[in-house]
C-alpha cells in the first residue's frame, strides 16, 4: 500500500505548509533510529519532539506497556490506581520541595501549563499572568496565549486575556543593551519590577517561565535571575510556575531545571520524557500547601478541571518504568554536555557561519549566518537536506538543535555534527536559493 500517498491526502500535518510535504513513511524505532518503509535508516536526533529521552522502543518499557494493557488500559481519573499512585509518589520524592508533591495529571505539556493556570487564578483569585517572550508554552489557547513568540500569532485574536508578556534576559541579543550577565540580570529584574508595578502586583497570580528556555534557542539565564523572579514573586505574594515541559527529566543534565538553577518555583509543570516518550502524559505538581487550599468536604471547593485520559494507566505504568531507568543510568544524561562540546571542537569549530554555540546538559544550539525566521522557507529546505543525510533535526528559524535521546553513542553523535558541518558548508556556498534564505 502507498502509505505516502495515503497520508498526504488524509492527513493534516501539524506546525508546516501542506503543500509539497514528503517526509519519510517510518515504521519502525530501536534506540536512536527510525527505519522507514524502504528501510532506510535515520537518526532521530531531536528525540522525536524532545520527548523520547530513552531512545526508541526500549525492552522494559515495552514490557510495561504490554503487561499494564493486558491488565487494565484505562480508569477513569475520579478513581484510585495502582500506577498513578506510584507515579505520583516517585515524583514526589524527587520533586524541589522538601515536603514533596502533589501531582495532577494531564494528557500533554500545554494542557499541563492550562492546569497551572487554573490552579493559581483559583488558588490567588487574581487573573493577570506574566510570561516572558522568547517561550513557548503550548498550542491550546490559553497556552498559546502565555507563549512569548510568533507561534502565537496564528491563535490571535482568540488568545486568552489577562496574559502579559515582559522581556527575560537573552544573552545573545540582550534586550537591556548590555553584555554583563550581572547587568544584564540586574536590568532584567528591574524591567519585570516595572512591568509588575505597571499591571498592579495585587491583580498578578502568577508568573509563567521556562527555567531554561527550550525551543526559543535554549537560553541559560544568568547567575541570579531565576532567584530574583522568585523574590519579586515573594514580595508581592505571586506564584512562580516553571514550565519544564522540555527540560524536565534529564535534558538540562540535571534532573530539572530549577534544581541546577537552585530555585524553586510553586508549581511545576512536566511531560516530554516522563513516558520515555511513549505515550502522552503530563502533570502539573503542587506543593502540599496549594494542594491544601483544595482539601475540604465542600464540593464547590474542588478543582472543576480534568481530561478523559488523565492519568492514563498504560501511560503511568510506561512513566513509572521510565522513571526507574533514568534514574538508574544518571551518567547517560549527565554525559552529554561535555560530549557535544567534543564534537563540536572537532566538526563546527572552524565554520565561520555558525555562531553561538551552546549547550545545556544534553541540549546543544548554533545558529547559522543567515537571514531565516521561523516562517522562513529556507527551514524546510534545511529539514529535507538533513532528512537526505539520514538526520532527523528540527531548525527552527536559523537555529539548529540536537537534542538526542540519551542512549547515542559518541559515533551516532558524530554523525550528526559531519551532517550539519556539511549543511552549513552548502549554506555559505549558496546552495539553498537566496531568496528562500
Ligand atoms: C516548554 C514547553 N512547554 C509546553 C510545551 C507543549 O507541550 P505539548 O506539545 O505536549 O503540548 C512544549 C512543547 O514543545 C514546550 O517545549
């Protein structure tokens, strides 16, 4: 059967132009690599989206997925079970809070971020919400709305109210006209006072940032910020919500973002690797002290809020097992960042078109000398030409990420470093059309 085919016109594909679209029909995953139907091999060096940290098909965690779905494949969330109380508990007890957490489950990242929204409008009774720009935080409205950048545009004007947005810093093209990280944090935090002030504090629930930013090119704030957010969200009795959607799990080379950057948030929302990217999850966590203002026999004080599939048995069961080997293996994700800054040195260090290198943990970025935005026409250009050296990378703009699961050997890494030191090479010798660049 013409899969292809098949899928061209019945499908619609998410985040790209329809027309001319032909990616690979892949039918199957072991480790880093998909095979596609003629099988042909690539290497998956964006995790799936940043979500398949263990590598595709992994014995335990098929194992997992098989024995949960021959013993129960769903329960609704009002009932008690087995997993999910397992789940929960693991996260706990490596959640930032001393007293560990509750968890509130969800189908995906973004509705984890509508859950936090919630959350801290019903917990605060204020409406406002600060976000910052250069985020992303999801697709669905409300989450398109936190987001900082232009994959919200398409949702506007539909975009939920009450968001606000402030510039964080950005060491690469600082909006406070400095390149001193501690002016740069200084400035910041003086910038989010005044935005703060401007809006009225008493009327801010809470503010929404990824301590790490992920897919706006993998921003390491300065020493200090993150911990200043905090203070200002203290003084004026604002909850901090970190996203680490993304970088949750491993992928900073920490367990969590917020625990390298030493500063806790209120609620915390999670998802890519929990499942080892398996199946869809996500949970928001609470600390118990929020969980408390829900706790009471009255019924109009629950939390009116929930999905068909959350907490999805089959997907706690696969989270708990992957839990389990992540934690068992920490050199695999700990490993990494010294490995990219190796292939590095040995592929790109000499390309004058590339810029900006940098890493976070297993996360690397560089940005090629060109002129593209995100709606830029060379991007798919780029993702095809990678695709015809067997690699599968998402530019976004003129940002180039490896996110690799955390299985890659130095070999498969090298592959993909020799893939983009060919790109860029054609890049600067114009075999792209100029006026897609
Ligand atoms: C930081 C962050 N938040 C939220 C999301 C949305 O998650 P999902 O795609 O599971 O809805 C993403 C997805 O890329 C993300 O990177």
């Amino acid at each position: 059967m013409d899969f292809k085919s098949l899928h061209q016109k019945y499908v619609l594909t998410p985040w790209v132009a329809q027309a001319s679209l032909n990616p690979p029909v892949v039918v199957r995953g072991e480790g880093v690599w998909l095979q596609d139907e003629a099988g042909r091999r690539y290497l998956d060096l964006s995790s799936g989206l940043v979500a398949l940290n263990l590598g595709h098909g992994h014995p335990r965690l098929v194992r997992a997925i098989s024995e949960q779905a021959a013993t129960l494949a769903y329960a609704a969330p009002s009932l008690f079970h087995d997993k999910r109380a397992l789940l929960a508990k693991a996260l706990s007890d490596l959640a930032p809070w001393q007293e560990g957490a509750r968890t509130f489950f969800a189908p995906s990242g973004t509705e984890a971020n509508e859950d936090a929204l919630k959350f801290v409008r019903h917990l605060t009774g204020r409406f406002k919400v600060l976000a910052a720009y250069r985020s992303f935080h999801g697709a669905t409205h409300a989450s398109a709305s936190l987001t900082g950048e232009n994959r919200r545009w398409p949702a506007e004007p539909g975009t939920a109210p009450g968001v606000v947005h402030f510039f964080a810093p950005y060491p690469y093209r600082s909006p406070f006209y400095t390149e001193d990280p501690k002016e740069e944090t200084r400035r910041a935090l003086e910038h989010l006072e005044r935005v703060l002030l401007h809006e009225d504090p008493k009327r801010v629930a809470a503010i929404f940032l990824e301590p790490v930013v992920g897919s706006n090119g993998v921003i390491v704030y300065p020493e200090g910020y993150l911990k200043g957010v905090r203070a200002l969200c203290d003084r004026y009795g604002i909850l901090l919500v970190f996203d680490e959607v993304m970088t949750g799990f491993g992928r900073t080379g920490a367990l969590f973002a917020c625990e390298k950057a030493g500063t806790q948030p209120d609620l915390l929302c999670l998802s890519k690797g929990l499942s080892g990217g398996c199946l869809p999850i996500a949970v928001t966590l609470a600390t118990e002290e929020i969980y408390q203002a829900f706790y009471d026999d009255d019924p109009t004080r629950a939390f009116y809020h929930s999905h068909s599939y959350t907490g999805n048995p089959l997907a706690c069961a696969v989270s708990v097992a992957s839990f389990q080997l992540l934690l068992s293996e920490p050199e695999r994700y700990q490993s990494l960042e010294t490995r990219h800054w190796q292939c590095q040195q040995q592929y790109l260090a000499d390309l004058n078109n590339l810029k900006q290198f940098r890493t976070c943990g297993t996360i690397a970025a560089m940005e090629l000398e060109t002129e593209a935005s995100y709606f830029s026409e060379l991007v798919p250009q780029l993702r095809r030409r990678f695709i015809e050296l067997g690699v599968l990378l998402r530019p976004l703009g003129n940002t180039v990420y490896i996110l690799p699961p955390y299985c890659v050997t130095d070999g498969e890494l090298a592959t993909v470093y020799q893939a983009i030191r060919q790109v860029a090479i054609e890049v600067a010798e114009g075999y792209f059309t100029a006026a897609s660049a």
